[in-house]
C-alpha cells in the first residue's frame, strides 16, 4: 500500500465555508506573534494561519460565525478585515 507523492496537493479547510480545497485556492490570514492580522501571499509567514476562499460570502460567514475568533484563539477585529 504505496502511495505517490506527485499526485497529492496539499488541502486546507476554508474557515467559512468549512470545505476542504487546494491550498492554492485559498487565502491565508496571518497572525503574527505581534498580534497583527495580514494576508500572507507567500503562505510562509511566521504567525497562527487561517485559509479562507477568495470570495466575500466566505469572509462574511467566517465573521458571523466566530470561525477567524476560534481560529486565531482570540477576538479579532473583523473592520480590518472587511476594508
């Protein structure tokens, strides 16, 4: 039972809509040890990651759900965000 590395794409679970897509897909929210909230466009920034699908929709339920509190473990000011 051997399984080829070359045909698997890493999967990340979008915090919104909570299906797993292509990382490639998504984008990821940082926060740095600092306490700042940036987008990350090069997925290797140093911080708490969160993936979230590039579109409004899945921003919005995130919010309106808690999904960015329960993944950053903290309170997150959505205003940032939504500008």
């Amino acid at each position: 039972m051997t399984t080829t590395l070359k045909n698997k794409t890493p999967q990340r679970k979008c915090i919104g809509c909570n299906e797993s897509k292509p990382k490639k897909e998504l984008i990821r929210i940082v926060r740095t040890p600092e306490g700042e909230m940036l987008l990350d466009s090069t997925g290797r920034a140093n911080g708490r990651g969160a993936y979230i699908c590039n579109n409004i929709d899945c921003l919005q339920k995130a919010i309106k759900t808690k999904g960015l509190n329960r993944a950053f473990k903290m309170n997150v000011d959505t205003d940032v965000l939504l500008k």
